[in-house]
C-alpha cells in the first residue's frame, strides 16, 4: 500500500524504497490529498468546527464522507499535521484580531530589520 490511497484510511503508511527510504508522493498524489483537506476543512467551517481532534465526534458526525476521502488520500502524518496546522491558523488569526482591535501596529519588514540590527550591535 502507498502513502496515499483511497482504501482503509487507518492504514495508509509510507511505501519503502529498496535503499529503505520511502517513496514521496507524486504531483496527483498531493493534489488529491490537498483536495480532500480542503473539502473536510469546507465542512468544518459550515459546521462550525475549529479543532477536529479535541471535537472529534462532532467533526465526524457532521463531515464522515469528507474525512475519510481526506484520511484515504493522505499520509497519517500529513492529516495529523493539517489538523494542527488548521487550528494554530486560527489561533494566530485570533490573536492577530485581538491586537488590531487594541491599537496594534504591523511592524513595516524593511524598518524592523533595522531596529534589531541597530539593538543588537548595542549589546
């Protein structure tokens, strides 16, 4: 079995190679993968659902059909991480707001090299 598949998504694991490294997913593999994370994180989102794991009854009663196409064409790990990842965008999305709405300024990329460069050669 390789990495992505669309049978049993408990079991997708990564094909070894004969040096017994593991094969990569192709281009497709990872558009079908990318494809099913979006469509569960579409389902997710209209139903409300921020972090599938600690909401793991939720999201699967609401979004079966969309997380197994997810879980079938992903490796184990990269559903994993796509979860985390789903939920620290929201929390730094969160944040982001929080700081906006008491008066925070985004720092400007070319100045603020500058104010660390000219801090540090004070140390």
């Amino acid at each position: 079995m390789g990495w992505f598949s669309t049978t049993s998504p408990s079991t997708t694991s990564p094909e070894p190679s004969q040096d017994g490294g593991f094969i990569a997913p192709d281009r497709s593999a990872r558009q079908q993968c990318w494809e099913g994370r979006d469509a569960f994180f579409q389902c997710l989102d209209r139903n409300n659902i921020v972090d599938s794991v600690k909401e793991s009854d939720k999201a699967q009663k609401a979004c079966a059909p969309e997380l197994k196409a997810f879980e079938g064409a992903c490796a184990e790990s990269w559903v994993t991480y796509f979860k985390k990842r789903r939920v620290f965008e929201h929390q730094k999305e969160q944040t982001m707001k929080k700081l906006a709405a008491e008066g925070a300024q985004p720092l400007d990329p070319a100045t603020a090299g500058s104010v660390n460069a000219a801090g540090a050669k004070g140390r």
